[in-house]
C-alpha cells in the first residue's frame, strides 16, 4: 500500500486494520475455476453452482468489511485462480493483495503448490498472506518485523520493504541470518561464512538505518532455514515476517519450491512477499 488513499485486493481474508488505517479501497475477488465442473441444470435454468457460490461469499464479506466503514467493491469472474487474481491485481492497479493459505503437508503442496504460493511467484506488487490455522496470530499496528536477510537481490527488495513497513508502524527491524549446516560436513570453511554473515549484517542494518528505522536487532542461527525463520518469529514475538521470491513460474517452483514458500506454508504470523522484479 501506498501512502496515499489506494486499492488494496483480497481473494479469501482482509486486513481491515490495515485498509482502514490508510483509508484504502478493498476489492473482494471470487474466481470461479474453469478447471471445475460447476455448471448444473435447475428446472429448465442452466446455473453455474460456483458462481453462487461466490455470490454469497462476497456479499458475507461485503458486510464485515462496511461495519468497519471501509470503503469496498466486488466483483465474480472465472477463471484459473492464480491466474485471474494476478491479472486482476495488475488491472485494477491494486497495491497489495492479501491471500489465506492452507499451509498442506505431505506431497500435494511440493508437487501442485497452492493458489497463494503462485500468486506469490507472479505478482509484480506485495502479497500478503495468512494461514488458515489455529496457530497463526494477526497483530496490528505490527511492532517487530522479521526480514531474514541472505544478501541477494531479492532479500534487499525485501529489506527495503521491511524497513518501509517498520518505518510506518514504529516497529523493531529484526534482521535474522540463517546457517544452514552443510550435508555430510561438506562445504565452505565455517569462519569463512560467520565472517560473511557479520558483513551481510552489518550492510543490512546499515540499510534500515538509513531508511529511518531506529530499533534493529540482528540474530544468527544454524540449522534449516525455513525452519528457524519461523522458530525465530515465534519465540521473538514478531508480527510479521518480509521476504522476497525468485518470481520463479517453471518446473523448479512447483516441484522443489522455495524458502520464502515453506516459510509460507509453517509461519504462526502473516508473511509479506515482494517479487525482486518489481520490488516498488
């Protein structure tokens, strides 16, 4: 989102803490999948089930979000999910789009993904997203921010926008490096990489120092990234964690995925995501 009044979209939950505070537009979306049989015969009327559906779920929303005196529109297409709400975000000039994820175990999530996971590869502007979980906590005005930090292109388009987002809600920068053990004690020298993490550190916080963030904290851990992200989010009480995504689309993003996707799928806080691509 923007400083300025903006249009902020939601396919499945809203932050309306967030929309309201920045006097922003929601856009609640439903995508009927044409990937899905929905169409059924109702006397001699032809109906398309899904898109009821959706018709009644964007109204229930529509009425949560008024209550709050938000100002929202709506709107039904079909569609391939992931698809439609990229090419809807782009459009409509949306800022920010805001997804739930299922958070699946097991082999569906590594070989198909989720909806959220590939809006988050292709969007060109911030995805925010939230499991749908009993353990996930959703604090708002954010006071602790987690960026871990690798020193790549897209850590830095994530960094800048943690500080962005610190900056607006006067909340710590926690700057999280992670060494991950290398297989079978094969890899680099191990005073090679401390040294390395203490310069990527320092260069970080330098960073959101010059971006006016006044509270940084840096941490250093070992063990599996994904992993220790979301360790480290939960003992440190942090309100939401920025990463950046390679914006990968092929057979590697699907099969393999990515840190930024486990982190998506196990993190007890909402997880902002900005493409390195597009990184404004």
């Amino acid at each position: 989102m923007t400083r300025a009044p903006s249009r902020g979209f939601s396919s499945s939950i809203c932050r309306l803490e967030i929309a309201d505070e920045w006097d922003a537009t929601i856009s609640l979306l439903y995508v009927a999948d044409t990937n899905e049989s929905s169409q059924t015969r109702l006397g001699t009327e032809v109906v398309d089930v899904l898109e009821q559906e959706g018709e009644e779920i964007v109204s229930n929303a529509r009425e949560r979000v008024a209550e709050r005196g938000v100002s929202v529109t709506t709107d039904i297409v079909q569609g391939i999910p992931h698809e439609a709400i990229v090419q809807y975000a782009a459009t409509h000039d949306a800022d920010l789009v805001v997804m739930g994820t299922h958070g699946r175990d097991g082999l569906e999530r590594y070989v198909l993904g989720s909806v959220a996971e590939r809006v988050v590869n292709r969007a060109t502007i911030p995805v925010l997203t939230v499991r749908a979980a009993d353990d996930v906590t959703t604090n708002y005005p954010y006071t602790a921010v987690l960026v871990p930090t690798v020193g790549s292109d897209h850590a830095m388009a994530a960094l800048q926008r943690g500080a962005d987002v610190a900056n607006r809600n006067n909340a710590t920068v926690h700057l999280l490096s992670v060494l991950e053990e290398p297989i079978l004690g094969l890899g680099n020298d191990r005073s090679d990489r401390d040294e390395r993490v203490r310069e990527l550190l320092e260069e970080a916080t330098s960073t959101v120092q010059n971006a006016g963030v006044d509270d940084v904290v840096t941490a250093v851990k070992s063990g599996s990234v994904p992993r220790e992200i979301a360790s480290y989010a939960d003992s440190e009480g942090i309100d939401l964690i920025v990463m950046g995504t390679h914006g990968r689309t092929g057979i590697d993003q699907h099969l393999l995925g990515s840190i930024t996707e486990r982190v998506l799928r196990t993190a007890s806080v909402p997880v902002l995501t900005t493409n390195r691509k597009n990184p404004s």
